[in-house]
C-alpha cells in the first residue's frame, strides 16, 4: 500500500520538486527558517496531487508503456476514483497550507500548477510534441514559491534570473528522457520530438537548448554575484563539465541508450549549479569565523 501510494503520487520526483523550494528560499534570504521547510511541504503535497491526477488522466495510455504499465491506477490495483480522491485530499491540503503562510498569492500560484499541468499541459502533450515548452513554466512555481516564503518579490531581477534557469532546464531535461523512452511513448499514441525532428536533429537541439541552459546559469551567477572565490571557482567547472556533457550529442555514434548518461550528468550539473549558489548565499549572511 505504501509502495503503491509513493508511485501513485511521483513522491520521489515531487520531492525533488519541493527542493526547489528551498533552494530559492536560501537564495533570496540567506537564512534558513521554518516557514521555508512549511512551503516546500506544501509544494510538495501539491506537487504529488496533481501527479497522482495525472496517473488518474493517463492511467490507458501507462497501462501500454513499459516503463508506467505497473503503476498503480494503470496496472488496476486502484481504481480512478481511488486516485481522484488522494488528489483532491492532497491538493486542497497545499491549497490550505499555503494560504496561510502566503496568502492568495500562494493559492494563485498553485491553482496555476493545476490548471497549468492537468487542464492544458496534460491534454496538450497528447496533441503536440512541442508541449514540454509551455509545460517547461511549471518549473518556475517552486522556486518562485519559496522566494514570496523568504518575503522577497517576484519582480526582482535575482528571480527572473533564476526563474528563466529553471524554465530553460525543462526542455532539454524532457528531450532527453523522450530519447530514452522513444518507443514507450510512440507506442502509446504520443506524438514525440523524435518523430517531429528525426534523431540527429532533437540530438542538435538538445544540445542547444543544453547550451541556452549554460548560458541562462551563467546570467544566474553573475546576477548572484557570488563572493566566495571557491564556489565560484567550482560553478565555472560545473559549467565545464555540463558543456563537455553536452557534447556528446553531437557526436555521430551517439546512441539513444547513451541519453541516460547524458541526462544523468546535466541534471546533476545544473542542480549542482543552484545549490553552490545556495551556499554561497547563506554564506553572505551568515560567515564563518
């Protein structure tokens, strides 16, 4: 049951999510407090709601994937309104938390990941292999949810600095996984970028859009300004190793089974990327003696 239910929500992938919300929070304060741990709860309860609605939508098409087919609501050991009902629960909960830490502003935000994922998103994806750009806007909603928790504005330019490294991070993070998963998706009826560009073209915009995700990092730092020559001296080799990562797809025997290895290391580099910052904020505030 309790398996089924950490599948059932994408609790790992929420969590991860959630994180987000910390990181921003750090960045924007330079403290850790406790309303930043209460806004990444609530992040994340919204984070697997709409997940866990998003099995509900697409439980036929993940009962022919491979890599979804034993999912809970897909594999038949629950029920679609067994799914509808955890979703609810868990997003009228982050509705509730986070209207009394923020306020509307919180309930905007996580009304727009709702209407954004499961009403346009999710029906969207089915229609158009472009749908992961304007999906790519859901990446924002974390951080921008711990940076109101910190007291700070959304207008600051620290933000739209790191709220355009995350939305930039989505494209290509998502490219790479349909080059893992080609046929699970083909086979399920989603169109895919695959099939829209050929494979040596998504490989080459991959890379370009892996390249915009450098560059939007390297706008973060320098809006950041990061002070420890140390960090700075590690978030210059972070970039390094993304850039040699990417490169991999331009090479002409770049297989599709090699996109693992290559979505493993630019995740890494870029998480890499926002938690140095992280530290280098707190830092700021807080220096040691």
């Amino acid at each position: 049951m309790i398996k089924d239910f950490i599948v059932l929500t994408k609790f790992v992938l929420s969590f991860a999510i959630s994180l987000s919300a910390l990181f921003a929070y750090i960045m924007a304060k330079g403290e850790i407090g406790a309303d930043m741990f209460v806004g990444a709860f609530a992040v994340l309860l919204v984070a697997m709601g709409v997940s866990t609605l998003n099995q509900v939508q697409e439980y036929k098409e993940d009962s022919i994937m491979e890599r979804t087919k034993h999912r809970p609501i897909a594999s038949g050991k629950w029920s679609p309104r067994s799914g509808i009902i955890v979703a609810v629960v868990l997003i009228i909960a982050s509705f509730i938390l986070i209207y009394d830490l923020i306020g509307l502003i919180g309930v905007d935000l996580f009304l727009f990941s709702f209407i954004w994922y499961n009403v346009i998103y999710t029906p969207l994806k089915k229609k158009s292999a472009l749908a992961v750009v304007p999906g790519a806007l859901l990446g924002v909603i974390p951080p921008a949810v711990g940076w109101i928790t910190a007291g700070h504005s959304l207008l600051e330019p620290q933000f739209f600095a790191l709220g355009l490294f995350y939305f930039v991070w989505q494209v290509p993070h998502f490219w790479l996984l349909v080059m893992l998963h080609y046929g699970d998706y083909t086979g399920a009826g989603y169109p895919t970028a695959m099939r829209l560009f050929g494979r040596i073209s998504l490989q080459r915009l991959t890379f370009v859009w892996l390249i915009m995700t450098i560059q939007t990092g390297y706008f973060m730092v320098t809006i950041f300004e990061p002070k420890s020559m140390l960090i700075t001296s590690l978030l210059l080799i972070t970039a390094i190793l993304a850039f040699v990562s990417s490169l991999q797809l331009l090479y002409k025997n770049f297989e599709l089974k090699h996109a693992r290895k290559v979505f493993m290391q630019i995740n890494l580099a870029f998480l890499g990327t926002v938690i140095l910052l992280s530290i280098d904020q707190y830092l700021k505030h807080n220096p040691l003696n």
